[in-house]
C-alpha cells in the first residue's frame, strides 16, 4: 500500500473491485475537499454505484441520493441525476491537470453545481483542466478503478462498499 503522509486528508475507499487510496488535496479546493469529508464521515458514499463508466475517460460515482444501494431513494434509472441535501458548491478550479488518477467533482453547465458527485480518470484529460474541480488523486489501488464495469448506465453496476478517512479506519 502507498505511504500515507497526512491521515486526515487520505480516503480508504473499498470498492467492489478491491481497495483504492486517494490523497485529497485542501491545498487546491479546501470547499470541495470539506465536502467529501463530510459525506464521508456521514457514511453517505457507502453503497454508492459508479453509474457512469467510459473507456479510456472516467468513472463516476457519488450520487447519493439516487445511486446509493439500500437507500431510501435508490433509483438505477435515475441514478447520476441527484446530489446530497447540502448546497452546491462554489467552483474551485485550479491549474491542476487531469491526470490518470486524479479525482474531480461531477457538475452540470453551471460552474458552481458541484454537489456530491465525482469522476476517477482512467486517462489524461487535458479538455477538463481548469473546467473542473480537482480535490484529490489516486496514491494507490489504480488497478482497481482499471476493473470497475463500463457503461452509460452501467449494467449491475460496481459500488463504493465504504469509504473512510486513513485516520478513522
């Protein structure tokens, strides 16, 4: 497993397809980076599906109100068109590039629609740099996010079973 440096700002997630480390980034979005937190801390992401996979791009995740297995408003049609309860986000963007491993918040049009949603790239980007909100990077587990089913939707499609801070696991 890649060396944690800060545990307070370090996600274990374990997915369908096994562990994935991702070293978030306050320095670049601390509003974002807050939000994941919170979400996680609230075991909001756990059971949440990647309902949006694309070859050689990405794969999304994060719908909690729709995507999450088990929850009250799990829908698999629905599934990438809802959020969290909390207001939308203020863009952060940077000149941070999208990278293979980089982790980026989901939006609609509107610059500041960053909700709950996030994408891992397979691939480098460079068309979404400083389009997008760049909170973090996959240390560790790549090979796991390589594994997740493809799709728009997805078919039975793989989930975050939990995530949790390196210092709270």
């Amino acid at each position: 497993m890649a060396e944690i440096k800060d545990p307070e700002n370090t996600l274990i997630m374990e997915t369908t397809k096994g562990r994935v480390v991702i070293e978030l980034r306050p320095d670049l979005a601390p509003g974002h980076v807050a939000r994941i937190k919170e979400l996680v801390g609230e075991g909001a992401y756990d059971g949440v599906v990647f309902h949006r996979v694309i070859e050689d791009f990405m794969a999304q995740t994060g719908d909690v109100q729709f995507g999450k297995q088990g929850g009250a408003s799990f829908n698999p049609a629905r599934a990438g068109m809802g959020g969290s309860d909390k207001p939308d986000l203020k863009a952060e963007f940077s000149a941070e590039s999208h990278v293979r491993g980089t982790c980026s918040m989901a939006r609609s049009q509107s610059p500041n629609s960053a909700n709950s949603q996030f994408f891992i790239c397979f691939t480098d980007a460079p068309w979404l740099n400083r389009q997008y909100t760049v909170w973090g990077k996959v240390i560790d587990g790549m090979d796991n996010i390589d594994k997740i089913k493809r799709g728009e939707p997805v078919k039975d499609p793989d989930s975050i079973v939990s995530i949790k801070l390196a210092s709270a696991a």
